[in-house]
C-alpha cells in the first residue's frame, strides 16, 4: 500500500504544482505501463499487489484517463476467498465495467456463487454490484433469484435491505424481466418489519412498482398509513438509532408519504382518518418549537412536512388541510433559511392549481412579488416567477404582468426568454382590454427585445389583425413607439407590419401623415437586417395601395440603385417586382392584390406551445384551462373570418401576371419566398399540425356533444379513403376528380413552380340539401410537417344543394418528403354527421423542373451519382399497355425533362431534372428501360439523396 | 433516484465520482466540469439546489450540494427524491466519513479511495438510498475493517502513517480538513491547518 501512496503522492502533487497537462499525461502512462507489465509479466501477482495495482488503476480513472485493461484480474479477484481481493474486485467492476461487457458471463457466475454462498458479507456485496451495474444480462440472471432472498424467512436484515434495491435497480432497467408472483403480497408485509432499513428499502421498491402496477400493491396502503402513524406519533426516543436529531425516521416518513401519493385518498374511511390524523400531527409540529437550533433538525423535520403537502396536494380532497398546508408555506416564504423559501415557492405553484387553494395561494402575492424583486439567489427568483404564473387569473393579472415586466429589466439572462414567453401567455389570456395587451407586448420588445422570439411578435399579429377594435390603437402606439431614436428591430417588424395593414387608421392626424409614417419606417431600413428589410418593402408596396399620394416616393426609393441593385436577390427581387406592380397595375388591381389580410383562424397560441417545449409538458399548469379561456375571450368575439369571394375563388390572372411564380401574392400581404420566411411562419403554426380551415373549426372537432349526440354515419372516422389509383392518377396531372360519392365531389387544380405551388380544391354538393358545419382540414403528419408548408384559407361553412365552394392551399416545399398530406372533411347532411378521409396529391415530383442536356452531360453525370446509395432501381410488371407515346406523356408529366438521343438503345427512355426545395435542390436522372416480350420495365432513378431516389422511383414505378 | 454522486474540490479536482446510470467516460468527465462551474460560481449562504437544465438529461433532476471547506458534496437527484432529505443525506454521509476517518480530510478521499467507495456503498446502492442511519452504517464499516485486518495483519497501518507524513508536508495546496458546520464532532487536531 505504500507504494500505491507514493505513485498516487506523485501524481496529485506533481499535477498540483503547475506542472503541464502534457507532463501529467506522461506521468500517467507510465504508471499505466507499470501496471500492465506486472498483469502482464511472467510472475503471478499475489493478492495483495493485484489489489493494489487495481486501486491505483481507479484512482487514475478518477482523474479522467481511460482505462482498458484491468478488468480480467478484477474478474480474477471476484471468487478469491479473501474477503478483501473479493471487495475490491467488485468494486472495480461496479464502476469500471459497461453493461454491455463481454466479461459479463464470468462476473455473473462469480455473483451467483457468492449469492449461493450464504455468506452475509459476500451475498451484500453481489447485491450492490447487481445494483451498481443493473444491467439486462444481470436482470436475466438474477431477477428470479433477488424475490426469494428478499422474501425468505432466514435473511439477514442487511441482506433484505440490498436485496430490495437490488430488485428495485433490475426493475428500473428491465421492467419485462421482472415477473409479479407470489412474493409481492410478501414484498407488501415488509413494510410491517421490525427493522426500520429494512422498510425503508421496501417501500422504495413498492413505491416503485406501484407506480406500474397499482392494483397489486392496493394493500400497502393501509399498512403504509399504520407505520406513519406509529412513527408520527411516538415519542423521539422511541426509534433509536433512527431518530435524526430529535426527528424520528425522517426518511421512512418521507418515502411513505411517497407511497401514499400513487395512489387516491384511502376508501376505508378508518385508514382515511388515521391519515388525516397523522397529516395534521405532521402539521401542528410544525407549529411547535425547535427541539434543537441545529439546521439538522430543521431541515429533516420540514423534509417530512413538505412531503406531507406534497400528499395534500396530490389528494386536493381536504379543503381545511389544503388552506393549512398554504399557510404554512405562507410562514416559509418568509423564512431565513433559502433552501425553505424556495422549497415553499416550489409547491406553492402546485397548490394554485386546486380550486380550494387558489384563492389563498393569491394572499400571498406581496410577498411573493417582494422575492422576485429582493432575493439574491437567482435559482429562487426563477420559483417566485413560476409561482407569480401559477397564480395569476383575471383579477391579479395586471398587477403582475407588470412586476414581471418591472422584473425583466433586471433579470438574470438565462431566465428572460421564458418570462417573456409568461407575460406574452399571460396579457394574452387575461387581456379585458386589448389595448393594455397591445402596450405590454411593445413593452416587452422594448425592454427584452432580444429575448422576444419570433412566436410573441407573430402572435401579437394575429390578434391585432383579427380584432378590428384594437387596430387604430395599435398602429397609434407603434407609430409613437418607432419614434425612439434606437428601437429594437422586432419592433421595426411588427410596427412595419401593422402601419403597413393599418397606417391609414392614423393618417388622418397630421402628426402621422403617410409621408410621415413612410420616413419613419424608412429612417430604420438600413439598420435592418435582410428579412426585416424585405418585410418593410411589402409594407411600402401597401402603402402605395393605402396611401396613392406617396406613391411616386415610394416609387423612387424602390427605383434607387440599392434596392434594384442590391447584392441580396430577395431584395433585389422584390424591389423590381414591386416597382413593376406599382407602375403597371390599376388601381383596382393594387387594390385586390395588396388587400388587407384576412383574419387568422384561431389555434392554439404558438407560444404556449413554445413555453411548453421549454419546460416540459408537466411544468406548464392549467392548459385546458388556457385554452378555454381563450377561445371565449378572442374567439367569442372575433369576426367570423370573411371569404372575400374576389381574391380567393377565381386564380386570378393577376398572380400570374407578374411573373411572380405560384406565389400567394393574392391576399397575402407580402409574398412568401424563400427568405420571407418568417412571413410565412406566421401562417404556418409549427406547433399544430392541423390547420383548421373553417371559422370556428376548432369548435366543431373539439364540442363532445356534436361528437356524442350525432349519429355517425356512411365514413365512420379516419377513414382514409383508399383511393390510392386515383392518388397515383395526379402523381402525372394536376388537374381532375379526386374523390367522389353520393354527396360530395372534389376537385382539384394545381399548379407549381420550384419549390412552391398552389392547389384548388373544388368541394361540389351533389345533392339538393345543405351541407352545415362543412369543415375540410389538411392534416400533415408528425414527419410531414417540418418538410411541406401548407396555408389554406377558411371555406363558408354552409355548402348549398348543388353549389361548389372552392378553397385554396398554398404550398411550399421545405425538404424533400416521403408522405402525402391527408384532406379531412366533416360536415352534416340532413342530420348526420359525415367523415371523410383522402389523400391530398401532393408529391415531391411536383416540384420538379425539368432540365435538357447532351448525351454527354448527361452519362457524364450519371457516372458521378454512382454511389449505390444514390441509386435506386425497380423491375417490375407493365400494368398498363406499353405503348411509347403514353410513356413519354407520363414522364415529361411527371416533371422531368424527357431527353432524346440520349440513350444509345432508342426504345429506353431517360429524363433529368431538379427537384426543388426551400432548403435545397436535387438533381435527379432516370432511365426507363422497357421489354416488351416480357411485358417488364427497368427504372433506375440517380439522385444525390438517397430518399429522393427512393420516393421518385416508387411514385413513378406505380405509372406504367 | 440518485444520478450521480460527485466529490470534488475547490479546484474542480474529482475526489470521488459515482454514476449510478451508464455513461460513457468522456460523457462523465464533462458533466463533472459543468457541475463544478455550476456550482462553484454560487454564492455561500444561497439555497443548495439548483436546477441542472439539460445537463443529466431533462428538467426533471436537480444538483443538490453541500460546501465543506475544500469540498462540494453533489448529489444529481431526480423528481422522487426529497431535496431536504437528500441535503441530510450528504449530512449524514460527511459525518460518517469524519467518525470512519476520524477527522476526514481531502486526502482521506485520495488515499482511502477504495475505504470512502465502501462507505458510499452503505449508504447508496444502485441509486438508491440504502441505510440512513449512522451508527449502522459506521457498524457496518467498522466490520468490514475488521475482517480486512485479520487478512492483512499489520499491513493496514501503513497508509494512515503515510496520511500524517504528508499532512506534515508544508505544501501550498494543502487540502484542509472537512469544516462539518455545527455538528458535535470532536475536532481536536484542527488548529494546525486552519
């Protein structure tokens, strides 16, 4: 052993002393080769020395050095006698060996033999290794071994106490390999034994295995109730050794107070009261003096209250202890100790949500304002924050929106972003007045601007536009807002964006004239970013419709040299495209194209979801309650989304006129591209995968009764219809009948250009009834929705006999895509409720252009995709007669350019083409090669992504 | 249930690590670090819990810690575990290094390694809590010495004698001994390192 003090001597202070990492490293592995010459040599170690060897080897690892050898003499020492090679052998392995070690056989064998061994001491250490390591090859093993010894008359106490956690650990990690049987009623009447370390063990491990399996640990309960109370009501001296400073068994209280909370309030009313009982003690000791100034009686006395207002909490059944538990942690608010006041905070924030509490919980506000703003412990100021959150309803909301706001001047960095996100949540779900919601959010961009992410200032869009009544406000208080001589560029969006909708709200006050409301804007341009600099050319574009009197200086700042000139091509673009429209259009054209935007439809507030993706689903409280509270406060009110009939059901030639691609420039303020993406966001919740496309849709899925009370008839739900031909049917057209029955026909019309694309779609009533509630929605699926964009616009709920609605999707091509987006369409007809499901074509060879090249180029290109990843290749039946033309329709129909002379064979054929995303774009090649005595093709499709060549050949398989 | 067991010293120096889930090494290497600037760059007298963020792998584990002069005590607990108990738990576990060591100190950890695993190990197995009470597991040590001494005879005095040279070393960077706060332990040799 002296020598292992010297090494490891040299080593820490060799390292102490400011020598170089460089030097520690050599140290080190030279000790290492030390090491492995001896394990090595030719002289067998005795025990001694391996032990040594093996406890410098885990000093080494401690300092961060890999270590790889070693392990077989560990193994080595597991079935020596000695009780000390044998400990350390365990040890190096409990911390040293993978799960997944191949020595795993020799360590499981040397555990069962000290298992069978009978030997306290050694079955103590095989137990800990199992629980170290708990890995499946030990679960295999021993999971059926570890019930027995916990269960057998003649085991050691000590023995138990390991063997449950053991038994625990194995559960932990391979739930399946552990089977329920006779030893869990047995397990259950452990809680009943003499030795407190015994309990202790079980009921961690019945805790645990009542989170599963309820209904087979029902009778701990009782039995837990009964050991509470003995241990709550005796004297401190009655439990010895396990009284901690003048608290009895802090820890068994606290994990049987754990236990209780899997379960609901006990039924029997005589188990119901004894806890009641024992909860109150725990209460009124509260109360009591200290039995010692030691913060070690405090702190394990207050472990066991919390726990019991934990179970208080959990139960939320007794109203009485429900207010006690709120006062005692109003004392502790207050208290000096910190550990109790955020502790207090801590489940305070879980009390707020019970109905009996909440109102108590809210007494508490001064104080709880007063942490935020004095505490210095930042983890304890984050607790205020969520607590101030949990309690806030309509009558405290104002008050502490704005210490949350007063706060977030000073806040530490690391929490701004999501008392952003809470004050968003919050003067959004308790605004009464609008304007005071408008004011916080600016508020907010003001003090935090950074820390305002996209979802707050798109939000505060959507409700401006969608609520007439705050609007004139709005565009007042970000006009005076801009007016600071340094604003944060999130301002300059949102206040770009609302002038531009609104700014002729203010130009009657010549304070705000449109010339004045266009110099301030355009006094922020060159301090702005691209994507904000192009959202603020939309917003001039508008203004030329708002305000025809400045429409010639608008004209020339587009005209000046650094727009139409501009390095960047979205400005550029938009810059020439924009001078154009306003130079060739009529009015009535400017005013169709640049019309204000049409209201949201209502969903889920995106920051939420935000919030929730931040802190996990739990921490987020009351949810349901958000929701519903929102729906009355904007839904109820907001103007049933207008249709307007000009801009949407006729494709306007307009969109087209200008060149400007399949984008929705009609009715959509400024066109989406590729870096206007964050206009589209605004469309586009990311959160929800459902856009609902009707007024009030939301209503109509989520009302139980509609659900409940109809009668659901002909398509019972989700039923997605198998039209499968007539989806592959559109993989080569753009236009026809999707889908027909007796009611309903649907139509569609498309059209793409690059990576975008719009889709009509025609809903025909073929009968002579109304159709009501009538709610299409396009569903994209989990993997879909990060890939393919899709906006449509509401539809008039009410289909008339024999009338067509149309509506229309507008795409966009993220990534490239493996599934279809699914058109769900419900509706009543003459008092049933109809559901129906079909796949909406849209595929990625839609976004297909096609591309002519020489023999040469193309071969040449060819021979570089010859990775066998990026090829992909079908053989397979004719389904369809082979007949040349048809083929060459298909394939110039599927997208790609059909290339002629290509191929030497002239009966194959070959295309090319680029498939285009937002993200990226694909070059793709293919070859069709027909043989006609066999009636079979060969197609070979060449991309650079393995995914694209997979999903084109696949669609295109399906044509022939 | 209990993450992780880390030791270390004011340096960041690692004095005792123990997963209780299956981490790659240079995985634990680094969550050691961040744990230590973590926790190092908190005020004394400010509350001992802290939210570790993304650092064991979600929301849902807390970094519970004691200071004793040289040393932070960590404990990385999920939800189940109560923090106040845990804060004793590393009470109790200090004390019981202090009666086993009498007078514990940092090099205590470093050469006694294998001693201070075998103590950690009465207390918590597999991440869980395994025996609370002092004297038991004082007992329990003390047994285990037992049986080690009558295999090695008189060998096991040697690292002790070892301990008091280089206590007597003037080195700069002298770990100190364990300050345990207000608990009743005889600290009779204190005076010449404090």
């Amino acid at each position: 052993m002296i020598q292992t003090e010297a090494s490891c001597c040299r080593i820490i202070f060799g390292m102490g002393k400011g020598k170089s990492k460089e030097a520690e490293i050599k140290r080190i592995n030279k000790e290492l080769a030390n090491i492995r010459s001896k394990f090595k040599g030719d002289k067998a170690l005795d025990g001694y020395s391996k032990k040594k060897y093996v406890c410098k080897l885990l000093f080494i690892f401690l300092l961060g050095h890999d270590i790889d050898f070693g392990h077989m003499e560990a193994v080595n020492l597991l079935s020596s006698n000695r009780y000390t090679e044998k400990q350390i052998g365990y040890l190096f392995i409990s911390v040293l060996v993978n799960s997944n070690s191949e020595l795993i056989r020799l360590i499981n064998n040397a555990i069962k033999n000290d298992l069978a061994s009978r030997n306290p001491t050694f079955m103590g250490l095989a137990l800990h290794c199992i629980a170290n390591v708990g890995s499946r090859e030990m679960a295999e093993a021993f999971a059926g071994e570890i019930p027995k010894i916990l269960v057998a008359g003649d085991t050691m106490d000590s023995v138990k106490q390991s063997a449950a956690l053991c038994l625990l650990r194995l559960y932990r990690t391979s739930p399946d390999l552990v089977p329920m049987g006779d030893w869990t009623s047995r397990v259950v009447h452990l809680l009943n034994d003499q030795h407190l370390g015994v309990v202790t063990a079980a009921t961690s491990l019945i805790t645990t295995l009542a989170q599963k399996n309820p209904e087979e640990f029902k009778t701990s309960v009782s039995l837990a109730v009964s050991r509470l109370s003995r241990i709550v009501t005796s004297a401190s001296t009655d439990l010895q050794d396990y009284t901690y400073y003048f608290v009895p068994a802090p820890w068994l209280s606290v994990k049987l107070l754990r236990l209780l909370q899997c379960y609901p309030p006990p039924e029997d009313p005589a188990v119901r009261g004894r806890l009641t009982e024992c909860l109150e003690t725990i209460l009124n000791k509260a109360q009591e003096p200290p039995k010692s100034k030691k913060v070690q009686h405090s702190n394990a006395k207050n472990a066991v209250l919390f726990e019991a207002i934990s179970l208080i909490i959990h139960h939320d059944s007794e109203p009485n202890l429900l207010v006690r538990a709120c006062n005692q942690l109003g004392q502790f608010l207050q208290h000096r100790e910190t550990n109790l006041r955020y502790l207090a905070l801590e489940s305070m924030c879980t009390l707020a949500s019970s109905e009996f509490s909440h109102e108590a919980v809210k007494t508490h506000i001064e104080t709880v304002i007063n942490a935020l703003k004095t505490e210095r412990d930042v983890s304890v100021r984050q607790r205020a924050v969520d607590l101030l959150y949990a309690m806030c309803d309509r009558s405290n909301a104002q008050q502490i929106v704005a210490e949350m706001l007063n706060y977030l001047e000073t806040a530490d960095y690391s929490i701004r972003e999501e008392i952003v996100l809470k004050v968003a949540i919050l003067a959004e779900k308790y605004a009464v007045d609008y304007t005071w919601y408008v004011d916080t959010i600016l508020n907010l961009i003001r003090i935090a601007g950074d820390y305002v992410s996209e979802e707050v200032w798109y939000r505060v869009i959507q409700i401006v536009i969608n609520r007439d009544d705050v609007q004139g406000y709005a565009a007042k208080t970000v006009f005076e807002a801009l007016q600071a001589p340094a604003c944060h560029e999130n301002l300059v969006k949102v206040g770009g964006y609302i002038l531009g909708e609104f700014g002729n709200l203010i130009a009657g006050d010549p304070r705000s004239s449109p010339l004045i409301q266009f110099n301030l804007l355009h006094s922020k341009f060159h301090l702005c970013s691209v994507p904000t600099r192009a959202l603020l050319l939309s917003t001039y574009i508008k203004f030329v419709n708002l305000f025809p009197e400045i429409k010639t200086t608008i004209q020339d700042v587009l005209r000046s040299d650094s727009q139409l000139k501009n390095a960047d091509v979205e400005l550029q673009q938009r810059a020439v495209e924009y001078l154009r429209l306003s130079t060739i259009a009529s009015t009535d054209i400017l005013a169709t194209v640049l019309e204000e935007m049409p209201p949201f439809p209502e969903r889920e507030s995106s920051i939420l979801a935000k919030l929730k993706k931040k802190k996990g689903p739990g921490t987020v409280t009351d949810l349901e309650e958000i929701k519903k509270e929102r729906s009355s406060d904007m839904n109820g009110s907001a103007e049933p989304a207008s249709v307007n009939a000009s801009a949407v059901s006729t494709p306007s030639p307009s969109a087209d006129l200008l060149g400007l691609g399949a984008a929705p420039l009609t009715n959509s303020a400024p066109p989406p591209s590729s870096s206007g993406s964050l206009l589209v966001d605004v469309f586009s919740d990311s959160a929800s995968a459902v856009a609902p496309l009707a007024p009030g849709s939301d209503d109509n899925f989520a009302s139980p009764d509609l659900a409940s009370s109809e009668v659901v008839s002909e398509e019972p739900a989700d039923t997605v219809h198998d039209a499968d031909e007539l989806f592959h049917k559109f993989v080569c057209k753009n236009n026809g009948v999707l889908f027909e029955n007796q009611l309903l026909q649907i139509g569609l019309k498309s059209e793409f250009r690059q990576n975008l694309g719009r889709m009509f779609i025609f809903y025909g009533n073929k009968t002579s009834t109304q159709f009501l509630n009538f709610t299409p929605t396009v569903i994209c699926s989990d993997d879909l929705q990060p890939s393919l964009n899709l906006q449509t616009k509401p539809v008039d709920p009410t289909v008339d006999g024999g009338a067509q609605v149309q509506q229309v999707v507008n795409i966009e091509c993220v990534s490239d895509f493996m599934e279809a987006p699914i058109l769900n369409i419900q509706f009543r007809y003459g008092g049933t409720f109809q559901n129906l499901s079909v796949k909406l074509p849209i595929t990625l060879n839609k976004f297909f252009q096609p591309t002519e090249m020489s023999s040469q180029d193309f071969f040449q290109r060819w021979k570089q995709l010859s990775n066998p990843k990026q090829e992909v290749q079908n053989i397979f039946k004719a389904k369809h007669p082979m007949d040349a033309e048809i083929t060459k329709a298909k394939i110039i129909g599927f997208g790609s350019a059909l290339l002629e002379e290509v191929d030497p064979n002239p009966a194959n054929f070959v295309g090319a083409g680029i498939i285009h995303t937002k993200t990226t774009q694909i070059g793709c090649l293919l070859r069709l090669e027909p043989n006609l005595q066999a009636q079979m093709y060969r197609l070979t499709l060449r991309t650079s992504k393995e995914a694209v060549s997979q999903r084109l050949c696949e669609l295109l398989s399906e044509q022939f | 249930m209990i993450n992780a067991v880390l030791v270390f010293n004011n340096h960041g120096k690692p004095r005792l690590v123990r997963f209780y889930q299956h981490l790659a090494e240079e995985v634990q290497q680094q969550l050691i670090r961040e744990t230590f600037h973590l926790v190092l760059k908190r005020d004394e007298h400010i509350c001992n819990f802290l939210e570790c963020g993304s650092l064991f792998g979600g929301a849902d584990y807390k970094l519970i810690y004691r200071h004793y002069a040289t040393l932070y005590f960590v404990f990385c607990v999920d939800s189940s575990e109560s923090e106040l108990g845990i804060l004793d738990l590393i009470q109790v576990f200090v004390e019981t290094l202090d009666k086993c060591f009498e007078n514990v100190c940092e090099l205590d950890l470093i050469f006694h390694m294998d001693k201070v695993h075998y103590i950690l190990q009465e207390v918590v197995i597999g991440g869980m809590v395994l025996e609370t009470n002092m004297n038991k597991i004082v007992a329990q040590v003390e047994a285990q010495s037992k049986l080690e001494k009558a295999e090695q005879g008189g060998l096991s005095a040697a690292p002790s004698r070892a301990v008091s040279a280089v206590k007597n070393i003037n080195l700069p960077e002298i770990p100190r001994n364990i300050n345990i706060g207000d608990i009743n332990i005889k600290v009779p040799s204190l005076s010449q390192f404090m």
